[in-house]
C-alpha cells in the first residue's frame, strides 16, 4: 500500500524563495504614459540649441546693420558736403542778382535830360519864358528806409506874360510823364518890371517909358519815379535812341521784365 505525503507548506507565500539580488540599485519606472519624460528631455536638449543659433543669427543681423549705419553715415557726410556746396553757390548767385538788380534798378530810374529838356520845350506856351532849370537833390532817406524820391525834382524859373499863363503852363506840367503830377506847384509868382532887351535903354529926350509888368515865376516838381523802362514810347519820341537800345537789349536777356 502506498500513502500520498503532500506538504502544503511549500505552496505558501512565506516559503517561496525570494529571487537573491545583485550587485547594483534597480530603477523602477513607473507603468504608463512616458510622453512628458521625453518632453521634457526635448526641451532641455533643444531650448539651448535654438538659443545658441538665435544668438549666431542675431550676431549677424548686428554685424550687417553696422556696416550699413557706416554706409548711411558716408552717404550723409557726402550729402552734407554737397549741401554745404549748394548753399554756398545759392548764397552767390542771390548776391550776384542782388547786385545786378541793384544796378538795374538805378538803370532804370535814369532820366535823360535831353529827353526832360525836349519835353519841356514842347510843353512851354508861347507866352511863357524860361529862364533856368535847377535840379533839386533827392531827399536823404531815413536810416533803413529808402528815399522818398531818389529821382529828386526840378526848379523851373522864368516870366509869363500873366498868372492865368502860369497856371496854364503849370497844368500842362502835371501831364508829363517826366514829372510827378500830384508834386507839381507854383512856390512864387509875382508882378515885375519886364527885363529891357540887351543892349536896349531909356531913350534920350528926357522921357521915362516904363515897361510894362510880367509875372516872375518859380515852378517845383519832383521827378516821376515810373521805370525808363515803362517810357520806352515817350523816350522815343524826345529822341533818346541810346538809352531806349540799352533797355530793349536787357528785356530780351530778361534781365528788366517786359
């Protein structure tokens, strides 16, 4: 007869042989989703990566900006100079025209006395005698201020056959061109004796002939200050040729307007 001996104890937790260890610490990782773990290892290879080619990109971009800071900064002091230069002949040329108005200017206001003269003669009544012309200087101007008429005036003396032929004459006057009509007056004008003929004297019998009485006249006016260039006609017609070339030629190089 046989008899089955089963020992049940072997099968128990407490008698099941535990695996012997080795040598070395044993890492656990714990079960599951490892996606964060290799996330994070990214960033810290990655992060330093792109920091570093950033800052070789930035480097450059700086490098290239400098150099084209040092191009700008040629280019302006190129152009300054250039302006400098420009300012410079601007300065020049409204010099140069300053001057050449200026001189057109007292070019203009030239008043031919062959023409004034000849315009005089056409204007005298038959009954009006002139005896002198005088021309009166222009009146200083004050300081930074221009002359009132730099063209100054005239004086004219003689002797009319009565007043009413000195007004006469004096109104004739005011529609010269030459003159300034709203200057033109009488300063004097008195009864005289009428000068005796040169050479003429009383007569020998013994009786006196009085002459007979005549107005003494001073007439003053102030030149017409218009440009000789606005008198070209009236130039032309008391004959002043010269003068009326010289204006013509300076309008077609545009020096004096049209």
């Amino acid at each position: 007869m046989y008899s089955l001996d089963v020992n049940f104890l072997k099968d128990r937790p407490a008698f099941q042989k535990k695996p012997e260890r080795k040598g070395g610490i044993a890492l656990n990782f714990p079960a599951g989703n490892l996606i964060p773990v290799y996330v994070g290892v990214g960033l810290g290879v990655g992060l330093p990566v792109l920091l570093g080619v950033a800052w070789w990109f930035l480097q450059g971009k700086i490098v290239e900006l400098e150099g084209t800071v040092a191009q700008l900064d040629q280019e302006s002091k190129r152009l300054d100079t250039e302006i400098g230069n420009i300012t410079k002949i601007k300065a020049e040329t409204n010099g140069i025209k300053g001057e050449t108005q200026a001189l057109v200017s007292v070019f203009d206001q030239i008043r031919p006395w062959s023409a004034m003269l000849q315009d005089l003669r056409d204007r005298t009544p038959a009954a009006v005698q002139i005896e002198n012309i005088k021309q009166i200087p222009p009146v200083p101007a004050v300081v930074g201020q221009p002359p009132n008429n730099p063209a100054g005036g005239l004086e004219i003396n003689g002797l009319a056959r009565s007043f009413n032929d000195v007004n006469d004459f004096l109104l004739i006057l005011q529609q010269s061109q030459f003159l300034k009509s709203t200057e033109s007056r009488i300063l004097t004008a008195t009864l005289v004796d009428a000068p005796l003929p040169p050479g003429a004297g009383q007569p020998t019998t013994g009786v006196i002939i009085k002459p007979p009485q005549v107005v003494k006249y001073t007439i003053q006016s102030s030149m017409s200050d218009v440009p000789a260039s606005e008198l070209i006609q009236e130039l032309e017609k008391k004959g002043t040729v010269g003068l009326v070339t010289r204006i013509r030629s300076m309008q077609q190089t545009g020096v004096i307007p049209k």
